[in-house]
C-alpha cells in the first residue's frame, strides 16, 4: 500500500519535501512581491553651484544615516532631470529635483518610466536681473544680451514661456549661453544685459546677483495675467529688505511682487515602496523649515502636483511610516517585516504540514489493517453458523488467501507489526476452523 510505503519513509517522502517547498515559497515571495530595497540610489539635481545640489547634498547625508548610499548627479536643470527618470538620458535616475511647469515635458506614453510625486518641497522665485532700472516687461530685453540657463533647464524653459506670452522668442534676444555665477560676473562688467533664472532665494547664484553693483530686480507688470496663462506661476510679494536688511541698502529697496513656482521631489513609480516612504521622511526632514514665501511646515506637500501623487508618500505625510520603520534601523526593519509577514506564515504552515501529512498516513495505514481486522471477524461470526455451506467455506478460505497477500504487498511499520503478527495468527487459527468443517 503506497499510504504505509510513504509512512515509513515520512522523514524522507514527507517533512522534507514539505520542508523544501517551504524554503522554495518564502524565497518566491520574497523576491517577487516583497523584494529588499536596494541599498544605492541616484537623485538628479541641479548646476553644482545651484540650490538643488545643496538640497541633494543633504538628502544624501540623510539617507547614509539610513545605511541607503544616494548618488547626487549633477545637471543642466529639471528638463534633464525628467530626461534621466524617464530612462531617456544617461545615467538614468531613481529620483530628481523637478520644477513646476515641467509636467507636460517631452511626454511619451509609450516606453518611458512612469513618474510619480513625491512631494512639493520647495519654493523657487523667477528672477530677472537687469543693468537698466525701470524695466518691467519681458518686451524690453528684446535685442539685449540676455543669459536665460543652460539647454535643458527649467530656468530656460520658464523664460522662452514668458517670452512667448508677448509673442517672442530666443531669436529676438542675444542668447549669451553665460549661466550661474558666471553670468553674475559678466553683468558686472557690462558683458550681459540682463538674465532670467529659477531658484531660491538662498541660492550662492542669486546671492552673486544681488552682491553684484548696478544689477536691478525686475518687477513685471501684469504678472497676475502670467499666473492665468501660466497656472503653475504665482505672485508672490517678496518684502523689502527680506534678502539682506543688515547691508547698506535693503534689498530688494522696496516690496517687490515677484512670480514663484514649486519644485518637486520625483521618483520613477517602480522605485521601492520603502525607499519612496523613506524618501518623504528625508524631504520632510531637510525642508520642514520657513523660507522668504511659506511658513514652517507648509513643505512638503502635495498640493498642487503636476505628476501623480505616490500613494507610500500620500500615506507617510498622512500617517507617518510604519511603525516598525520608525522603531528600527530601515534595514532591520525591513528584514524583520519580511520574517513577521512572509517567513513566519509559512513557517507555521510548514510545521502544521509535517504533523497532518504524516497523521492522515497513519490514519490510512490503520484504517486498512482494522479492514482485515473487521473481514476476519466476520467470517469468524459466520463460523458459528452450523449451516455453513462448503462453498462459503471454500469462498471465505479465498477471501483468507487475499488478505495475506495484501498483507504481504503491505509495507508495515514498526509500530504495527505487533497487531501485523496477531493478524497473521488470527488468520491461521480461522484457517484451521474451516479446514477443520470441510468434512462435515
């Protein structure tokens, strides 16, 4: 009987096959559904001597302390930024610094990496410098040298926009290609005109703007018609003296409106779930504080996104990360998460295994020499029958024959073979009782 032959072998036929696929399907699940997350990434960021690459260089302290290494990659801007998330520029990149506006850049459906928002983090200010005061529209730098960033920034992208809403173009100015403290410089010395940028006010670009003699914030008119035409703008009023009250002029002299947009934090939406939770906790951690336009708090956020919103970061601003994440080094935790949530399940149906398996088997095994048992029993009952007849002695002996051979064919084990023997005498002495009535 195949039942008694597996018995015997349980150890063998049984526990350790169960034991193995249970190894098989804690690996299976590990590695599909609930992977390790990697221990290296890579931001895309900004110009070197740009605010981006400061707020990189922070992350990346925040994140070692995490045991996660994070490679800051410089860039021309959030056009290149967008390029290397998407898988369309190398290095490719995991996460990036993206400013507003940039949503419906270079969209592709097909091929690409899908996006997703991590956060709102920041707030960044359209800056126009001019050497000629009383400039306040974009129309009056046509013809003049003009830096407006580097091929692939925002910066760029956000001024040919501008240039755009008074029917101009990169054609009607001197592009001098001279970006970054290097414009600054020029303007100093009359080699530039004017320059048009995105950043933070504590930008070491913008502060070289603003220490440099004769360079004027250019305040725009109509620039609530801009926000119309350009949602992801607003006007902001940036007071006087709110970037240096302590020098000898204020600056800016006077209140000043000036149009702001937000930056994002993005990730590709593959990245892992518990690097994405990680990533919020650490934009939370380097830009909670106040700036020149938003108070404490107000960042991150994920008000007004232009890419969908990561459901991990929209459950971390909400709730915080999982407990377990915020009690334990990331990495323990995420190793202990996998035991409680996958090793420690199977485990217990791999024990609940091997006990029932080998149970039922047993239960099988008995079940067919209590059989024998329970036929050999009623041909002794019909032995005390006077009337039994020499055919049903003749059929019962054969029914004696098939037991034994079945016995025979029956791996036994141990356990049983003392109610085996038993049976066997049993038989014999039955046996006997029929031979014995055959002359009657």
């Amino acid at each position: 009987m195949a039942a008694a032959r597996i018995y015997r072998r349980k150890w063998v036929l049984v526990k350790l096959p169960v034991a193995l696929g249970a190894l098989a399907l804690m690996a299976w699940l590990w590695l599909s559904f609930m992977p390790m997350p990697p221990r290296h990434l890579t931001l895309s960021a900004g110009l070197p001597d740009g605010v981006y690459y400061a707020y990189a260089q922070r992350y990346a302290e925040a994140f070692a302390r995490q045991g996660v290494h994070l490679e800051v990659l410089a860039s021309e801007g959030a056009e290149m930024n967008l390029q290397r998330l998407r898988g369309t520029a190398s290095p490719a990149a995991d996460l990036a610094f993206v400013q507003g506006g940039m949503g419906n850049v270079g969209v592709d459906r097909t091929g690409v990496a899908r996006l997703e928002t991590i956060a709102r983090v920041d707030n960044e200010t359209v800056w126009i410098f001019a050497r000629t005061p009383g400039i306040d529209s974009v129309e009056q730098l046509q013809g003049q040298r003009v830096s407006i960033g580097p091929r692939g920034s925002g910066s760029r992208r956000l001024a040919l926009a501008l240039f755009e809403q008074v029917r101009m173009g990169a054609k009607d100015i001197v592009d001098t290609e001279i970006f970054g403290k290097a414009a600054a410089a020029a303007m100093g010395r009359g080699a530039l005109d004017a320059a048009i940028m995105v950043s933070a006010p504590q930008s070491s670009v913008v502060q070289a703007f603003l220490a440099t003699p004769g360079v004027y914030i250019v305040q725009l008119k109509r620039s609530a018609a801009l926000t119309e035409r350009l949602p992801y703008l607003q006007v902001r009023l940036l007071p006087q003296g709110a970037l240096d009250a302590a020098g000898k002029q204020p600056s800016p002299p006077r209140d000043t409106a000036v149009l702001v947009t937000m930056s994002s934090l993005v990730a590709r939406a593959d990245l892992h779930p518990a690097l994405q939770r990680l990533a919020l906790d650490v934009a939370r951690e380097v830009h909670a504080g106040p700036g020149p336009f938003h108070r404490a708090g107000d960042f991150p956020t994920l008000r007004r996104i232009e890419f969908p919103a990561s459901a991990q970061a929209r459950q971390t601003l909400v709730h915080g990360r999982p407990w377990i994440e915020e009690a334990l080094p990331f990495f323990w935790a995420q190793l202990l998460l996998r035991l409680l949530v996958i090793v420690l399940p199977v485990l217990l149906l791999a024990l609940w295994l091997v006990r029932v398996i080998p149970a039922y088997l047993r239960w099988l095994v008995d079940s067919s020499l209590a059989r024998w048992y329970g036929e050999l029993k009623f041909i002794e009952y019909d032995l005390a029958r006077a009337s039994m007849s020499g055919l049903d002695r003749v059929k019962y002996l054969q029914r004696l024959e098939a037991i034994e051979r079945n016995m025979q064919n029956f791996a036994t084990p141990g356990y049983l073979m003392p109610r085996w023997y038993t049976l066997r005498q049993h038989i014999d002495f039955v046996r006997a009782r029929l031979y014995k009535g055959r002359g009657r």
